[in-house]
C-alpha cells in the first residue's frame, strides 16, 4: 500500500467512526548518499518518483534547487 492509499485510508476510518484522525506519522529521515537524487530518493522510499516534490518542498530551507542535493545532507521524509 502506497503512501497515498494509507492516507486516504486514514481519512476515510477516521470519517467512518466519528473519531478524530490520528496524528500524522513523525518524520523520517534520510542520508543522502553519493549518486543520490531527489527522483531516486522518492522511488526508493514511496515506490514512486513521482514523489520526489514532496520531499522537495519538505526540505526547502535545505535544498535551494532540486537538483542539488550532496552526500551528506540530511533530508526530512514526509
């Protein structure tokens, strides 16, 4: 199940049963390795690259451009 599919299936349980939705999932993180890029990071950790803007804009204060991202940085996963 993709991370859209647990979203939706949150917001529909928590509809459902008249209860509040649960609090989001703290963030992950993740290391940026060599030969690592955002599209990379996003199909290996979502199964789908298409992510890769998320995690973008959940990191702007760290990553000035998409296309740079260096060894080492340490990224926020939403």
């Amino acid at each position: 199940m993709g991370i859209l599919e647990r979203i939706l299936a949150r917001k529909k349980d928590s509809a459902s049963n008249g209860s509040p939705a649960t609090p989001p999932a703290p963030w992950r993180t993740y290391l940026v390795a060599r030969g690592d890029n955002l599209w990379k990071i996003a199909k290996r950790e979502y199964g789908d690259a298409n992510w890769w803007y998320e995690i973008f804009n959940a990191n702007r204060r760290l990553i000035k451009s998409p296309d740079l991202v260096h060894p080492g940085m340490t990224l926020r996963l939403p």
